[in-house]
C-alpha cells in the first residue's frame, strides 16, 4: 500500500528558531499533500493544501508566513514552522493520496511530528 | 461551518463484544465518508470508507451509511484490548476531478476501551 514518511518524529527547538518537517510519498507520487495539526485531546485541523510546483492554499486562520509549505516535487512536501513558539507545540501530520486512473485513495497519512518549541 | 459530531466516549465494552460508534454530519453535500483508528502519539491509519447509503463490511468491522439522516457508524465485532483507541470519523466532499478529496473534517473522536 502506499507509505507516507514524515521526518522527523519529533523536535524540540527554542521559541524563534525555525523548524522543517519533511512529508515524503515512497512508492507514489503525489501532486497534492495536505498538512494537519492536532493538539492535545483534540482533532486533526487541516492547515494547507500542498500543491506540487504553485503555492498552497492555506485554511482560514492560518498564517501562511509562518507556516511555509514548499511542494517542490511530487515525492516531498515541506512544512516549515519559521520563528517557531510555544504556541506552535503540536502534533504535526502530513497526508496524501495516490491514484490509478481517475479513483483517488483515501488519505494516507505520515507517522506525524511532535513539535515542542521551549 | 461544516460540522463533525461523534461522542468523546469514553466508550468501554468487554472483550468479544460489539462496539457502536456513532457520528453525524452537517453538510449535506458531503459523499465521502472516513473511519480512522488513532493510538495514542500515533498518527490515524484508515479502518474504512464508504460512499453510499448501506453497510459496508470489511473483517470485524462494518461501517453503515444512512445519508438521510447524515449518520454513519462503525460496528466492531468480537471486540480485543488491541481495538482500545480514538476512532475518528471524518466526511468530505468529492467533486469529479477529486481536488477536494484530501480536505476531510474531521470529529473529535470517540475513544474506545476495550476491557479482558
């Protein structure tokens, strides 16, 4: 089945600093990512549609300068949590689908990032 | 808004019994619907999916469709300890060419015990 890789696993980083989490399709390829934040006892919330060579679409509220998705090929999409604070300490997950012919699967989803920011 | 309801739970059933998750939706418009086992610090990993109004049935699990009602629910049979988890429902839209596939609402999550 198809596999999602998330790296890495987890991170803790000091308030300012800026963090890259990398989302990787291994054995398809995928022109769209989505990218989902959960906090504690809480849902998933999608943040952004990773579209692969233009810009992502951002939810309402995110803020799409702090938030920076790069979709630079249709294997990788990063999420880059820049001047990262406490705030921003969350579950991370990335998420893709893959197709054969015109059917899309269901979301596969990456192993996730937990994001401490101290 | 486009809502996704389910019951926090806990739901606690004893081993080898029948668990019941329930979960509604607001948005009529919506024609995929997704269930998801989450552990706890894990990511979810997809248990079913099911298009049209009915039951649908994959091992332990089956998965009923009532979109009149805008209800969906996952049965699991003959319930184990390793079943204990959130269960996530989540609804989406599916226009033709698929572009809106991957924006699933998510509920909040039902959590399951299940007890020896």
């Amino acid at each position: 089945g198809a596999v999602v890789s998330q790296h890495p696993s987890w991170v803790i980083c000091k308030s300012g600093t800026s963090v890259k989490i990398e989302c990787r399709s291994l054995d398809f390829q995928a022109t769209t990512m989505f990218w989902y934040r959960q906090f504690p006892k809480q849902s998933l919330m999608l943040m952004a549609t990773s579209n692969e060579g233009s810009k992502a679409t951002y939810e309402q509220g995110v803020e799409k300068d702090k938030f920076l998705i790069n979709h630079a090929s249709l294997t990788l999409s990063t999420l880059t949590v820049t001047s990262a604070h406490p705030e921003d300490s969350s579950f991370y997950i990335c998420s893709a689908r893959d197709r054969v012919g015109q059917i899309y699967s269901p979301l596969h989803f990456g192993n996730g990032t937990r994001l401490t920011v101290t | 808004q486009k809502e996704v309801e389910q019951n926090s739970g806990p739901l606690s059933v004893p081993e080898g019994a029948i668990a019941s998750l329930n979960c509604t939706y607001s948005d009529r418009g919506s024609q995929s619907f997704f269930w998801y086992r989450q552990y706890s610090g894990k990511s979810p990993e997809l248990i079913m999916f099911i298009y049209s109004n009915g039951d649908k049935e994959d091992g332990r699990f089956t998965a009923q469709l009532n979109k009149a009602s805008q209800y969906v629910s996952l049965l699991i049979r003959d319930s184990q300890p390793s079943d204990s988890a959130t269960y996530l429902c989540a609804v989406t839209e599916w226009d033709a060419g698929g572009t809106s596939y991957g924006k699933l609402t998510f509920g909040q999550g039902t959590i399951l015990t299940v007890h020896p």
